[in-house]
C-alpha cells in the first residue's frame, strides 16, 4: 500500500496572503506618512495627470495675478505723475486768468509769461522722464510694441490678457500743437482755451488708466476665487483622507498580523505529521 504527503497548501496560502497585506499596510503607512494619494503613476494614472494639470493651472494662476499687481503699480505710478501734471495745468490755467486782466502791464505779463514757461517745462519733463521699471509711461513710447500699449497677461492661459494704452503727455501732444502766451491780454485769453483742452486731455489719460485699474482689480478676484476652487479639486485628487486611509491601515495590519500567526499553525502543523512518521 503507498501514499503521498501532499505539500502544504495551507501554510503556502498563509504566506501568499500574508505578503500581499504586508504590502498593503507598507503602502498604507507610506500614503499617511505623504499624506498623498498619488505618490506615482501606478496609483491613478488618470487622477496624476488631471491633478498636474490643476497644478500648472492654480501656479501660473499665482504668477497672472502677480502680472496684474505689477500692471496696476504701473498705472498708479503713471497717475500719480499724471496728477502732479494736472496741478501744473491748473496753477498756468490761473496764470492765463491774471494775465487776461487789463489791470496788468506788458512787463508783468512777461514775468507772468516766464512763470507759465518754467512750469510748461516741468509738464514736460513729466511726461519725458516718468518711468516704471525703467519703461518710459507718458511719452507715447511704452509697451513692448513702442505706442504706448501695455499688455498684461491677467490669466493663465494664451490669450488671457488685458491691454492699456496711454497717449503721448509730452506738452505738444497735450496742447495739440497750439502755444501758451499770455504776453497781451488777447493772447492770455486765448490761452484759457488752450488749457481747458489740455487738462481735458490729461483727465481723458487718467480715465483709461482709473478703467483699466479696475478692470485688473476685477480680474484678480475673479481669477483667485477660480484658483481656490481649482486647488481644492486638485487636493482632492492628490490627497489622500486620513480618517478612511488610517482605518485601512488597522485593518490590513490586523490581517498580516493575523496571517503571519496562521502560516507559523500551518508550518508546526506540517512539522507535526513528519515528526509522526519518523
């Protein structure tokens, strides 16, 4: 009479499923020490890419918001030069007034008249020398094309973007080719015209800059309420939820555990049958 010992399918079925929740409690104790669900392309190829692609959103999201601050210190500092010129307008507008007067003789409108040119000089050199980052703002030749257009890229992708253009505030442009004498009394009231139109022109200037501030003001809370969301559905994705992560790594602890006490039975088991046959 003959028989056969088989091996020992049991203790080989414990160590298969004892190795498999030990790897299972490795990568669940690697997930909680990351605190990422997506430690490589093996865990969620489809959840990786989407969740790089959020990731390249909400930076270069960061950076056009960073763009559109920089605009807006352009503009104020285009505006507060702006405002300086407009006092100046003012005080020769007042000029003109005084000189209008018959009461005034031709020596006091030559004194008037020298005024009127110093501070003419000094719009001018305003508009020649006011500059952000060393870009030139208020002579017409600003911008990357040189007609005074600023662009900004106010969103994260190609074509998000808003424009400015500021016109020449060089003192010929803004008197329109015309002169400020006020060397007779005709000429002085005339040259009230010529003023009016000139600070007409400077607020025509400033009011684009006051639009285009708010429209990137707009911009960059739009854009961040949209960088918020994106980041939160990006760590979604990416992050791993602690409360269900920590509690399947008890449970597959509490399996290797067990399945390491089961392959130990199974082996003494097998030990004792051999030791019967001896």
């Amino acid at each position: 009479m003959s028989f056969k010992i088989n091996g020992n399918i049991g203790a080989l079925n414990a160590n298969m499923h004892s190795n498999i929740n030990s790897l299972g409690v490795n990568k669940s104790l690697e997930s909680l020490a990351s605190g990422s669900a997506l430690k490589s392309a093996a865990s969620d190829s489809a959840g990786l890419a989407i969740a790089n692609e959020f990731s390249a959103l909400v930076k270069g999201m960061g950076q056009s918001i960073m763009n559109s601050n920089d605009s807006i210190g352009l503009i104020q500092v285009a505006d507060g030069a702006l405002e300086e010129y407009t006092n100046i307008l003012e005080n020769v507008r007042d000029l003109s007034i005084q000189a209008s007067n018959d009461t005034l003789s031709d020596g006091d409108r030559k004194i008037i008249q020298r005024q009127i040119d110093s501070l003419m000089s000094s719009a001018d050199n305003i508009a020649k020398t006011t500059k952000y980052n060393g870009i030139n703002l208020l002579d017409g030749t600003g911008g990357s094309s040189g007609d005074g257009t600023f662009t900004t890229q106010s969103g994260a992708n190609k074509g998000d973007t808003h424009s400015l253009s500021i016109k020449d505030a060089q003192t010929a442009s803004i008197l329109g080719g015309a002169s400020i004498d006020v060397t007779t009394q005709a000429n002085a009231s005339l040259s009230i015209d010529t003023i009016d139109a000139a600070l007409k022109n400077i607020g025509d200037i400033r009011s684009d800059l006051g639009a285009a501030q708010n429209q990137l003001m707009s911009s960059i809370e739009n854009t961040s309420v949209t960088q918020i969301n994106i980041a939160s559905a990006q760590s979604q994705i990416r992050d791993i939820d602690f409360a269900a992560e920590s509690a399947n790594f008890s449970k597959l602890n509490i399996l290797a555990q067990t399945g390491a006490f089961a392959q130990t039975q199974a082996n003494a088991a097998q030990a004792g049958v051999i030791n019967l046959l001896k």
